[in-house]
C-alpha cells in the first residue's frame, strides 16, 4: 500500500500555548499507540506565528475505518478533550485536506 499524506492547518490560542506545548511534551502512550493501530505514522506537529501545521503518513487500507477506531478510544477523547480547548474551531483546510485532530 503506498502512504497517503495528510496536512493541516488550525489557529493555536495564544494564551493556551504553554499548556499545548506541555501536553504534547508528554504525549500519552495509549493515544500514540492508538495512531500506530490505525496506521498512521510520522505525525508531526509544528507552530509557527500561531498556527499549527500537523503532517502525517497513513499506510493502512481504509483510512475511515482507521480514523473512525481513533475516534472511538477513550484515551483518545480525554486527549482531545484537553488539545481542543487549545485550539481556535473551525477551518481545518480544504476538504481531503484534514487529518485526525491534533
């Protein structure tokens, strides 16, 4: 199967980027191996005048199934529960564009 790219592209909030930063220093495991059972690697996250770029690389068969099981880890909610506040809503990029949620 060939790697499939994904990008995207969402506004940090600025008076959140200590805790982000913290957060993502100490990634939990359980979410890092959830991204490895849907076949996702090389994630990347950078932050630059505010905004936050996440690029990686899906090597699996099914990319819905496998964003659909990320989605469904508990861990991964909690994740997301804690990330999202930091994190202006809405545009994520053009569609096709988006990735799982940083």
């Amino acid at each position: 199967m060939p790697v499939q790219r994904y990008a995207s592209v969402i506004r940090l909030r600025g008076e959140l980027e200590a805790e982000y930063r913290a957060l993502h220093a100490a990634a939990w495991p359980e979410v890092l191996a959830t991204l490895k059972r849907a076949h996702i690697g090389n994630y990347s996250i950078f932050l630059r005048d505010g905004l936050l770029f996440s690029y990686l690389e899906y090597t699996g068969e099914d990319y819905a199934a496998d964003t659909a099981l990320i989605a469904e880890c508990p861990v991964t909610r909690d994740w997301w529960a804690r990330t999202d506040p930091c994190q202006h809503p809405g545009h994520r990029g053009a569609a096709g564009e988006g990735g799982p949620p940083a």
